[in-house]
C-alpha cells in the first residue's frame, strides 16, 4: 500500500516536472514571478506548488 502511494507520488512529481519545464518545488515556485506567464499560468503554478488541485509538491 505505502509503495503504491510513494510510487503514484513519484508520478505527479515528475508530471509537473514535465509540464513546467522544471527541476524542483523551489524552481516551480521562482517560476512563478515570471514576467513570461499569464495571470492564470501563475495562479495554476502556485495552486500547484502548495499541493492544491489534487497535487503532490508541499516540500518535494
């Protein structure tokens, strides 16, 4: 059960890796002051970077 869950923690962690074209939370959360992003892209990596929408980060 606990590798199950590490595992699908492991997934998500890579996912938003992937999708913003990071290496760690605290690279996500630099990101976010980007001059580059919209209003909304900012406020999706922040509710991110805080484990909201059903995602992992909280200090990953």
């Amino acid at each position: 059960m606990v590798r199950k869950e590490l595992n699908a923690i492991d997934d998500e962690i890579n996912a938003w890796k992937d999708t913003y074209e990071i290496e760690s939370l605290t690279e996500l959360r630099q990101s976010i002051g980007s001059d580059d992003l919209t209003g909304d892209e900012r406020r999706e990596r922040l509710l991110v970077s805080t484990g909201g929408a059903g995602r992992v980060p909280r200090g990953a």
